[in-house]
C-alpha cells in the first residue's frame, strides 16, 4: 500500500510539473523586434547616463544609422539574390559571379564601417564622465547587437 501511494504522489507531482513548464513555454510570448531595438536603446541611453538633450541627439544618429544601414541591407539582399540565381544557368558564368561576391563583400565591408562610425558617434556625444562608461560598456557592444547564433 505505501509503494502504490508513493508511487501516485510521484506521478501526480511529475505531471504537475511538466504542465507548469508547457504552460510557462506556451504562455510566454517573445518580446517583439521593435521592442528588442527600443530595449537596445534604452541600455545604451541608461548605461551612458545620457541626459534628455543626449538622448535626442542620440535617437537622430540611430535613426540616420538605421537609413543607412537599410539602403545597404537592402543592396546586399539584392546582389545575394542575383548571385545565387546565378545557378540556374547550365553554364556559370565564373567572372561574373567572382564580381557579385566582391560587391556582397565590399557591402558588408561597408556596414560594418558604418557600424563602426555609428558607435564613434555615441562616443562623441559623450561627457568625460560618459567617455569612461563607453569605454566600459564597449565590450558588451557585441553581445548586445550581435547576439551568439541559436543552438540547435
């Protein structure tokens, strides 16, 4: 009698948990992408100690940066398409597929420059006080914008 009983708390507990854990998977919903970018904002204004005329400067970079970086996205996206389309011809033309990789390259050459310079604006911004904590907060830059590839 005391095994079956032992036996029923354990699986009555088990089930218990594994409905906790679906419903807590099910229920919480990702944050969405705009979210994430203000979140991303919010860090750099709160790590930076930016005041309110700080912050609108700061908000003029991102979104000039984000032009930026739009028109060049959108040109990388263009120049992958006709490379990769490249394939369906029987015969491949080499040169001009060696070109389209050199311009895809070039391109992202070209965003992580204006990444670069994006980050060198913030620091302009910045305050002596503010030059320190950017100085600090440099190595999280990466983590922050670049997050590792998802496991699978």
């Amino acid at each position: 009698m005391e095994r079956n009983k032992l036996l029923t708390i354990a699986v009555i507990g088990l089930l218990l948990i594994n409905l906790g854990t679906i419903s807590f998977l099910w229920l919480r919903k990702p944050p969405h992408p705009e979210q994430q970018k203000e979140e991303k904002f919010k860090i750099i204004i709160d790590k930076l100690e930016f005041n309110a005329e700080q912050q609108k400067k700061y908000m003029n970079l991102v979104h000039a940066h984000h032009q930026s970086f739009e028109k060049l996205n959108e040109a990388t996206c263009n120049l992958r398409r006709d490379y990769y389309s490249l394939m369906k011809n029987d015969a491949i033309d080499r040169i001009q597929a060696d070109s389209l990789n050199t311009l895809i390259g070039k391109n992202q050459s070209e965003i992580n420059q204006l990444n670069f310079e994006h980050f060198l604006n913030i620091k302009a911004l910045c305050d002596e006080h503010q030059k320190v904590l950017f100085n600090n907060f440099v190595g999280e830059i990466g983590r922050l914008f670049n997050p590792p590839p998802k496991r699978r």
